[in-house]
C-alpha cells in the first residue's frame, strides 16, 4: 500500500517537473486563462461592399482583430438587428434605419456617427445605344424604357437607393407614370446586375455601385436637391463590444480609411 509519504514524494517531483518544462520551453501561466482573440461582425449596406471589404482586411492586418462583414439592404440588417442578430457595428445607407434602431435601444446612441455621403444616378447597360439623359422636371423616362421595358431599382418600400429613387422620380413629376413598371429589387446591387444582364433597359442606382462595373454605363445623374441627401451613419450595435467596435468606428475616419472610401466614388459626410 502506497504511504502518504510516497504519495506526496511523487506529487513534488511532479510539480518540479512541470516546472523545469516550462523553464526549459519558456511556457507562460497566464496563457491558459488569456482572453480568446477579439472577433467584430459589422452589419453594412450592400452598396458599401467593395470598399468596407478593402477596410476590413486592412483593420485585422493592423491590429490582428477579426472583422467578419455581412452585407444587405440596411432595412434587412437593421430588422435582423432588432430581432437580436448578434452585430457589433451597423453601417446604414440612410438615416431612417438608423433612427428605426435606436428609437429601439438597439445601437449606442452616442457612438454614432455620419460617415458617407452618395449620388444617384441612371443607368444602362455598356452597349445601350443611349448615351445621356437629361434628367429634369417631366423627363420622358418611360419612353425610354421602351414599349414592354422596366426600371430596375431598389424596392423604393424599404430599400434607402430605391426610396430616394422614388422621392427623386416624385419630385420631377414622373413617378405616377412609371410605378407599375418598376423592378423593384432586394437591394441596390440587385438592381445593378438586372441592366448589367440586360434584363432591364434602366436603373437606378448609386454612383459608386455604377463605377464598380464595366457593363452599364451612367446616362444620367439626378439633381440632389429631389431627393433627401443620401447619408451614411455608422453606430456600434454591441455594449458587451463597445470598447473595439468603437475602436473600429473610430479606425473609418482615420484619413488612409477615408482615401479608400474616396477611391471608391464615396464623398465624405464631414
């Protein structure tokens, strides 16, 4: 029968050990209870894509943090927010879904910022033998789209580009002619590859989404004065996250962060 005596002889050889291993391998205590590697979701408009994927990858280069992007028209990101989806950081394509949220409690009201500003234009595929459009009160828009053609945009119901779309078309006097032949679409990169495949003849969408493509060309740009002015808010979403979320917010305003936004056709808000 083994002796206490024994048994405590065996656990302090044991324990000295351990402990020349980890002289000898250089093995640090605190690493099993150090943090796990911070992970941000941001929550951004489909029409911010291109350069919000740039500034991610740029983000987790600098500082090693994570930063998983989901992309979508901002109501459904801002719906799924307030049904409890789990993002750290929403970037809006409008002001409306960003006051939608926080009339909720559903963002830190005293992080957010207005980040972007955008245009919008009138569109049509590369070869369209259309070349420009004055865009002005009672502009024949529905002679243009042709006898059986549809006008491709955001659903102006819910989606920002498709509601400024429909404020702007009000405004000119050409809305009530051409609501019933509108395709209405997810969000404003849907309506940009509907007249990249030529399934429409027109679209509206904003300037940066038609300076991504080859295939449509801009015929037009609508006054900015018929629409309300398309703004960018940003707001971090997460308390438990606020601390990096804002240092990521902070991170988009820095002047390398905003020359990539610029370089994608957006204008500053500030």
């Amino acid at each position: 029968m083994t002796t206490s005596r024994e048994t405590i002889g065996r656990l302090c050889a044991g324990g000295v050990l351990a402990i020349l291993m980890c002289f000898f391998t250089g093995c640090d205590a605190s690493k099993s209870s150090a943090a796990p590697p911070v992970k941000l979701l941001v929550f951004a408009s489909a029409s911010t894509t291109t350069a919000v994927q740039e500034i991610s990858a740029l983000y987790t280069d600098k500082t090693g943090v994570e930063v998983v992007v989901s992309f979508a028209s901002s109501s459904a990101l801002a719906k799924q927010i307030e049904s409890g989806a789990p993002a750290d950081l929403f970037i809006s394509a409008n002001p409306e879904w960003m006051d939608y949220l926080e009339a909720a409690n559903r963002v830190v009201a005293s992080t957010r910022v207005d980040l972007l500003r955008n245009r919008l234009v009138l569109i049509a595929p590369a070869d369209s033998p259309l070349d420009q459009v004055v865009i002005e009160n009672g502009f024949g828009l529905s002679g243009l789209l042709g006898a059986d053609g549809r006008l491709a945009m955001g659903d102006p119901a819910y989606v920002p580009a498709g509601i400024y779309g429909k404020q702007s078309l009000e405004t000119l006097g050409v809305w009530a002619s051409l609501k019933s032949r509108v395709a209405p679409m997810q969000d404003v990169r849907a309506a940009l590859a509907m007249v990249e495949r030529g399934e429409t003849p027109l679209g509206v969408v904003y300037a940066t989404d038609a300076a991504l493509s080859e295939r449509v060309k801009v015929v037009g740009v609508f006054p900015e004065e018929t629409h309300l002015p398309i703004v960018y808010p940003a707001a971090v979403v997460s308390e438990l996250k606020k601390k990096d979320a804002l240092a990521l917010l902070e991170f988009l305003n820095t002047p390398a962060v905003q020359a990539i936004f610029e370089k994608y056709g957006f204008a500053l808000a500030n």
